[in-house]
C-alpha cells in the first residue's frame, strides 16, 4: 500500500442519503441498528424512545443482540433509557455485559502472555482483532464482543510458532501429518489452538483469508507499516459502560484476569511455562503492534465478506473505524484496486452507511454509479442480515456471492479454478497418498466435487453457478 499519499479527509459534500435502513415488521431489529448507529441529538433520540415504546418481543431482542454479538453497544444504550426498558430485560443484558467484561480481560492478559513467547522465540506476530481492535474503535477492551484471539505471523514461521504455542499449553487443529503440512501452509490460512480454559481460543494466521479466495494480502508489508498500540484495561468495579480508570501494567492486567477467566478456570501464570529459550516470562506491559489503520479497514470488509455479513457487529467496527481514524482513502483505494477488491469495500461502507449513517468518501459516494451492482448486492444482504440466521458457506449460493462480490473476471476466474483444484484437509482424510503422489489429490478434489454436484442438494446447472443474475425469490443470487 502507498505510504506517500496525502490523506484525503472526507468530503464535506453531501449527497441525497436515504434515512437510516427501517426494516419492515421487525422492530426489534431497528432498535439493535439504532442503539449502534452514528446519529447525535434529539431526533435519534426520539427514535429510540419511539422503538421502545412500541410493542417489543424482548426475548427475541435479546437473540438478535447475542446473534450479532452488539452486548456493549446495546447495553450502553439501552442502560441510559432504563425506565423504558423492562427490568429483567435490563438485566439480562447487565449479566451480559458483565460476563463479556470479563472474557475481554481474560483474553488481553492471555494475548500479552502468547506475545511475550513468541518474542522470545524471535517470532514477529501481529495481533488485529480481539482486545488491539476494541482498544482501536472503542477506547476499551471490554466495550467489543469477541472470544478469541487473532494473530497473524509469517508463513515461514508457521513450524515455528506452532512448536512454540505446543509447548505454551495449546493444542491445535487440523492435526496433519508431517508431508501435509507444506501443502496446508501453502492454501490454508491458520491454525486454531485451543486451552484448558476452553476450544478455539487462538487463530494463529499467516494468510487473512485461504487462498481459493484470490485476495493475496501480503502479512510481511503488514508486519513492515505496522502501528503501535497502548493497550490498557479498563477497571471491572462498574458493570456500567462508563469511562474508568485505567489498570495498567502486566501484572494488574493479570490479577484481573486470575478473577475473571471465561470459565472461571484456574489462571496458570507464565512463569511456570518456559520460553523456548528457557528465559522466564516477565510480561511485555501494554504496548504491542498491530495492523495500521488502512489494512485494518480492507481487512475487515474482506472479513464481514467472507461471512456474509451475517453478524452486524463487523458492519459496526467497520463504520466506527470510518469515523474514528484518519484513514488516508487514497491508498485504501490504490490497495484495494491492486487486490480486485474495490467492489467489496465500497459495498461495506455502503452497507455501514445506510444501517449506521457513517462517512463516506467521495471514492465510494461515486462507486454505486460507476458500478450499479453494488446497490442490487447491498439490497440482498441487507435481506441477508434481516434474517439473522446462519448461512451455508460450504453451499453453491455462498460461492456464486463470493465469485460477485469480485469486479474482475480475472479474480472471478482465478478464484473458481482454485476452489476446483486445490485440495484441503477433507482430500487428505478421505485419501492418504504417499508424498510422491501429492499432486493426485487435485484428482480427488475433483472427484469429490463432481460428487457433491451429483447430490440432490447440491445440483445446480453450470450456467446457474457462473450466470449472474439475482431474482428476489432466490435465498442470495
């Protein structure tokens, strides 16, 4: 990404912007965008007293919240309208509050602790989600829903890290064997480790998204521009979303996390694991590196893609960084020409302007018009999002979306051979080859696709998978 560029602050000019998204017969649905939305004074605050005078199905509220993983955001709101608000309602989502304040120390002592051992094994890591991006959006680690830890590391010091987070305590996944490995580094993205304290609690990353995906980010220029972050934490003695007074220092952070771990498991302090240089761990206090702002924002949009945006909390963080930061747009859009993925980020903040009322660029302002697609793709997922269910990423709807998603025949191309060709872990199971015969697996992959486009469930015409043209009535194209 260039790094010369003059930021461009955002236009002043404004444009004739639709109110934010009301979604029919689904109150509870507006409150949820409302209590996130980028909107000040008196008319936003009539429209959630409105909402919340009408007629609520709380318990079904209270789904959409967990489902869209929005705790802080809601409760923040809602607690400052709490006679409006019934009162084992408010409760409930206090009790939330509390236990995701928790989770969010726990996992920012244990990122410390993960860090300090990969910096004395010589592994450079970058954290970029978790506590570094609610510190980055919010100003707090616990004002931001998540359950695990995100670092991305070199491919070259995958075996390394790996070995290291072994010995740290934390068993992985996929478990391979030793010839499968190369091949894994190659087209997979990450591992995911697990604790005592519970599953899938660390991704250790080398590439954002798999490479079928055809979008080649490049994790050593992240590590190269990387900012730096002061993460402190905030003070656990009001369950209140309130400014408090910082606990710094490893060791508070620390003592907080002994009181407050996700599932109240025993805290094994790092001392009692030796460093791969046989070094004992003294903590790395609260600065740490992680993506600057520019990568962070096209890596959350080729995120909330990859996931169908099925979570409004990625639609939040990604309106509150256009908000929050002085991003420079020239080289976001210079970056994401090179990637293929402008379309995809101009739909985000589309997306994040009609739900959340954010900025916008005069880049993107232009972008509906120069390529109309992206009004009928936001349209659909905005239906997506409406229903808040799960969506089927392993289904040909789900990769007829990605192949859209992308303005280039040459990525569209680029992104159906490698989805055909290249073999994952579920060819490695089903086969075992031996290392000679490694490049056999293609011919497995095939097979094992034309299989499952065989299958009742999963036929559909070729013309269908590559055809682009959406209907209503269709779950997504």
């Amino acid at each position: 990404m260039a790094t010369a560029a003059k930021p461009r602050p955002l236009s002043s000019e404004t444009v004739a912007w639709p109110p934010v998204r009301a979604f029919t017969d689904n109150s509870e649905l507006d409150l949820l965008v409302a209590c996130c939305a980028h909107s000040s004074g008196y008319a936003h605050a009539d429209r959630i007293r409105e909402l919340l005078s009408s007629p609520l199905d709380w318990e079904r509220m209270l789904r959409l919240v967990d489902h869209h993983r929005l705790v802080p955001q809601v409760y923040g709101t809602l607690s400052a309208c709490s006679h409006l608000v019934p009162t084992r309602q408010l409760d409930a989502l206090r009790s939330r509050y509390r236990e995701n304040a928790r989770n969010a120390l726990w996992f920012t002592a244990e990122l410390q602790r993960v860090l300090s051992y990969l910096e004395s094994a010589g592994i450079p890591a970058l954290p970029y989600k978790g506590p570094v991006l609610a510190k980055t959006l919010y100003g707090e680690v616990t004002q931001r829903q998540f359950n695990d830890l995100d670092i991305l590391i070199r491919p070259a010091d995958v075996p390394r890290a790996k070995a290291a987070l072994l010995a740290l305590g934390y068993p992985c996944s996929p478990e391979l064997r030793p010839q499968q490995e190369p091949a894994y580094i190659a087209s997979g993205c990450g591992y995911v480790f697990h604790s005592p304290a519970g599953r899938n609690l660390l991704d250790l990353q080398w590439r954002i998204l798999p490479r079928f995906y055809s979008i080649d980010f490049d994790v050593a220029d992240f590590l190269k521009r990387a900012d730096e972050i002061d993460l402190e934490t905030q003070s656990m003695e009001d369950a209140r979303p309130r400014p408090s007074e910082c606990i710094t220092g490893a060791m508070r952070c620390r003592e907080a996390a002994v009181e407050h771990s996700p599932r109240r498991k025993p805290w094994v302090e790092s001392e009692t694991l030796p460093s791969p240089g046989g070094a004992r761990d003294h903590g790395l206090g609260c600065r740490m590196r992680t993506l600057r702002a520019e990568d962070l924002l096209l890596v959350l949009c080729v995120h909330a893609a990859k996931h169908v945006w099925i979570q409004l909390s990625w639609l939040c963080d990604i309106a509150q960084l256009a908000n929050s930061q002085p991003l420079d747009w020239n080289a976001i859009q210079d970056e994401a020409c090179r990637l293929g993925i402008e379309r995809i980020v101009s739909l985000n903040l589309l997306l994040a302007r009609k739900l959340f009322r954010s900025a916008l660029p005069p880049q993107i302002q232009r972008r509906p018009q120069e390529d109309p697609s992206t009004n009928v793709l936001a349209d659909e997922i905005l239906r997506i999002i409406e229903r808040s269910t799960h969506y089927n990423t392993e289904s040909i709807p789900y990769f007829r979306l990605m192949m859209r998603l992308r303005e280039r025949w040459q990525d569209q191309a680029r992104l159906l051979w490698r989805l055909v060709f290249t073999p994952s872990v579920s060819e490695w199971s089903t086969v075992r080859l031996p290392k000679s015969l490694q490049p056999l697996y293609r011919l497995v992959r095939l097979s094992r696709l034309a299989k499952r486009l065989r299958t009742r469930h999963f036929y559909v015409p070729v013309r269908r998978l590559l055809s682009n043209d959406g209907g209503p009535g269709r779950q997504v194209l």
